[in-house]
C-alpha cells in the first residue's frame, strides 16, 4: 500500500501493483526490460476488459436499431490516411533536452520564468525542465512528430508504405459503403468497431492511460447535417449512462468543452469526458462533431462516391457524422480506480474492489469448507459444475483456509462465494443440501438452498452479456 492512498482514493502504483500481483495487468516484454507504452492483460484483466467491451457492445449497439458492427483490417491503404489528414496532420509538437536528448510534448512540460545571471526575473521569458535530468533549456521552436506506425505490406525494399490505424474510424468510413449497400439502412444509422489503435506517443506513461498500443471503442453515427445538435446530445447523454452502468461515479467524470483551437483538424464541436486519475483530471472519453469531413475527403481522395439518396425525397447528400470514442485502455484504468475499497473487517483491514456483478471477471467462488475431505469437495464440485455451465465466469478456491480464500476474492471483486460445509451433506439433517452464500461488500453470509444460491448468482447477472 502507497503512503498517498486513502479509504477509497488509491495511488497509481497501488492499482498496479494489485494488477500485476492478482493477474490483471502485466507491463509487456517484461522479462526483457519491457516495451514502453505496451502492457498485456492477464487472465483476470481479459475478463474484466472484455465485459467492459461486451457492455458497451450491449449498449451502444445491441440494444439500438440503428447500429451495425464491423471489424475493419488494422492495415489499410495509405490513402485513407492521406484522405483524413492524419499523415499531414497526426502530430505532436516534440522539443528535445538540451543534455539528456530525451524528448517531449512542448504542451506538457514543466515550464518556469528565465532569471539572468543575478537571478533577476525576466519578463515574458521562460525556461523549461526537463522531467529526465532536471536541466534548464531555453524555450525551442517545437518539431512536429508523426505518431503513426509506418511498415511495410510486402518483403521487398519498395513495398509499399502502410500504416497501423492510428484510431479505429478509419476502417468504419471504409465500411461506410458496403454498410449502405448491403444492409440498405435508413439515415441516421450509425457503425461501431472494438478494435486496436496504434500511436507512437512521445511519452508513455501512468500505467495503461498513455500507450502506444491501445484500444478503441469507436461509433461514427450518420446524420443529416440540421440534425447534429441533436444527436450529439443523445450520444453524449448514452456516454454518462454507460459509466454509471461500469462503476463510474458522476462525480469523479467531469465535461471539458474544448476550444476551437485545441480541437482536431475534422471537429466542428468536441467534448472530453474527463476522470479524477490519481496523476490529475485527464481525458477518458471523447465526443466529436467530424461535420462531412471524413466522408468529403474519402470520396475526393477515392473518387468513389459516398453520398447518401434519400429514397423518399431522392435528395442526394453528404452525411455528417457524430463520433464518440472511448479507450478502452483509460475505461479499465478509471474501472480499477472507482472499485477499489478498503474497510475494516473482523478487527483487519481489507482490501477489495466493488465492481459490478456486470464487470466482476469472477462472479462467484465455489469452495469446500475443507480440501482434504473428499466427500465435502465431490458436492462442491457438482455445484461449481452445474453453476459454470449457466455462468462462465466461475471460480474454484480450496486452497487455505477458508477466510483467506473470502479475502483473496474479495481482491480480485468476486461478488459471491458459495461454501459448501458439513451441513450440506446433511450433518443436521434439516440443513441438507443447504449452503453459504457470502457477499463480497457486506462480507455476511446466508444459508440458502444449493438451488436458491445458484438462482442468486445467476440473477445478479441476468440481462447481462457474458463471454
Ligand atoms: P490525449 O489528448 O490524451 O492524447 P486524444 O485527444 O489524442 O488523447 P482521441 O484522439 O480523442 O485522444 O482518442 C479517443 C480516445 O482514445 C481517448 O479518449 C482515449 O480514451 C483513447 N486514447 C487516445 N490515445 C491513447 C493512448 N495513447 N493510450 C490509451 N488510450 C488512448
């Protein structure tokens, strides 16, 4: 535990380390010294990204008529990014440290007013610290640094040049087309991808909040131009009722209406949902208002139309488009923050994560009292068997005694544990067939039918999309 922790406000290196140590998160190539701006999930840290990924799915396309899913290649041809401005304008303003030579966003560093020799101030004069070795440097023109992964699609020297998809839209205003003819949907309908993004980042960093290897979960929603206002408020209203539905408190997600002039080179209107992270109030989610941008630029660049006909009035248009884009990546890493707890229990102090039943990566523990009696773990079995086939996310715990086994779950935020003892088996005779369901947040167990316990598991969860 971290010095700067409090109750329910831990420190970045708390949740890392409880995400290394318990299977979440484990920094990438680490044996090797690591890959920075890479981290791979683990066993634990799959289940709760992709419940984070199926609720959104559930949401933001399953549940609407509007919506279709794609899975667009992450390699596309050059031209797509030519078309969106990305190759041209995809950069970062860059400046170098005089000594160290290590490189950062000019935005971002630390900057403080000049002194001369005499340690008088200088007006309007500043320098800035470098965060690596602490030197002065003067002030620099900043240079503008491509973050895009450039390959190459083919073994020759001359192959072609391509790029990894620096955000997941680009393959969705490629589907745009085959949307429109295949499905014939009827305007606005909107197109979803979950899928991979790469940018080359001056500085990776927190944890999984800067990466270089990301994820996205990304919709371009396709309107008729009059109506923008409308749906981006619709979208925006769909975003808060998302975080509430994954754990996270109004209070900690706070709007930034950005300015003109900090906003991308396609955004007619953008709004940054941010979060309290422990390293400062920082982007999570972003909503933007691309005009006809993409759509304009694709048809030029393709000479491929991409106009929509409105069959009932024949009008023939360009839609525009409104795009909310999450990380997944900063959702799991807001996820972990809002959950983690620490309380008092029976005199010791616990630690223990209230995700939803929704995002638990475990719904439910099932144990015998004790391991080395074969006929208490032979019905523990029968339970976590039958309970597994309805529920996939399902553990089994025999290791220890049976309060630490509680304790560890409680880590990970498994919601409910089913305890399998000698009443079970009919010790007292009018327990049979009974057993122990603990909840996590309350820690109080109650005996119940083996079948009301499964009932209750499965209850929690239902209407709710599994692995
Ligand atoms: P920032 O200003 O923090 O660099 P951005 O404004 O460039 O972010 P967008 O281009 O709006 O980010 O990307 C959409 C979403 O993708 C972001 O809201 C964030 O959730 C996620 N994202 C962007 N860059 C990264 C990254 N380097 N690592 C992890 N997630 C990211």
């Amino acid at each position: 535990m971290s010095m700067s922790d409090t109750q329910n406000n831990p420190s970045l290196e708390t949740i890392i380390s409880l995400a290394k140590r318990r299977g979440f998160v484990f920094p990438g190539s680490e044996i090797y010294g690591g890959l920075a701006g890479t981290y791979d999930y683990g066993p634990l840290g799959v289940a709760l990204k992709n419940n984070i990924k199926n609720m959104w799915w559930r949401m933001f396309v399953e549940l609407r008529d509007d919506m279709y899913g794609v899975d667009a290649a992450i390699l596309m041809n050059s031209k797509v990014w030519e078309a969106s401005g990305h190759i041209a304008g995809f950069s970062d303003p860059l400046i170098e440290c005089e000594k160290c030579k290590h490189r950062f966003r000019a935005d971002q560093v630390q900057t403080k007013p000049k002194k001369d020799e005499s340690g008088i101030v200088l007006e309007n004069e500043e320098v800035w610290i470098c965060e690596h070795c602490g030197t002065k440097n003067e002030m620099a023109e900043p240079r503008q640094f491509n973050m895009m992964f450039k390959t190459r699609a083919g073994a020759s020297e001359d192959a072609p040049a391509v790029y990894l998809r620096p955000e997941t839209a680009g393959g969705i205003f490629m589907n745009y087309k085959n949307i429109i003819d295949s499905v014939h949907p009827k305007l606005p309908f909107g197109i979803a991808q979950i899928g991979k993004a790469f940018r080359n980042e001056i500085a990776p960093r927190d944890f999984i909040f800067r990466l270089r290897e990301l994820e996205q979960m990304e919709v371009e929603y396709f309107i008729k131009q009059e109506e923008w206002e409308r749906a981006f408020e619709q979208w925006r209203v769909l975003m808060h009722e998302y975080a509430q539905a994954i754990g996270i408190k109004g209070s900690a997600l706070h709007e930034l209406e950005i300015l003109p002039e900090d906003r991308a080179h396609y955004s007619e209107r953008t709004i940054d949902f941010e979060f309290d992270y422990p390293f400062g109030r920082k982007e999570l989610w972003g909503l933007a208002y691309r005009t006809d941008f993409d759509l304009s630029a694709h048809e030029k660049g393709s000479g491929v139309e991409l106009k929509y006909l409105d069959e009932a009035t024949k009008e023939k248009f360009t839609p525009h488009v409104i795009e909310p884009s999450l990380g997944v990546d900063r959702t799991v890493l807001a996820v972990l923050l809002s959950a983690y707890r620490k309380d008092d229990l029976g005199g010791g102090e616990r630690t223990y994560l209230a995700f939803s039943p929704a995002l638990a990566p475990v719904k439910a523990m099932v144990s015998p009292l004790l391991k080395n009696k074969p006929e208490l773990v032979e019905k523990a079995r029968e339970v976590y068997t039958v309970l597994k086939k309805d529920v996939p996310q399902i553990m089994w715990d025999d290791n220890g005694n049976i309060g630490k086994r509680y304790r560890r779950q409680d880590e990970i935020g498994t919601p409910f544990c089913i305890t399998i003892d000698f009443d079970t088996l009919g010790e007292k005779p009018e327990l049979k067939d009974t057993v122990t369901l603990r909840q996590r947040d309350t820690a109080v167990q109650t005996r119940m039918s083996i079948t009301e316990a499964i009932l209750s598991v499965r209850e929690s969860i239902r209407g709710i999309p599994l692995t």
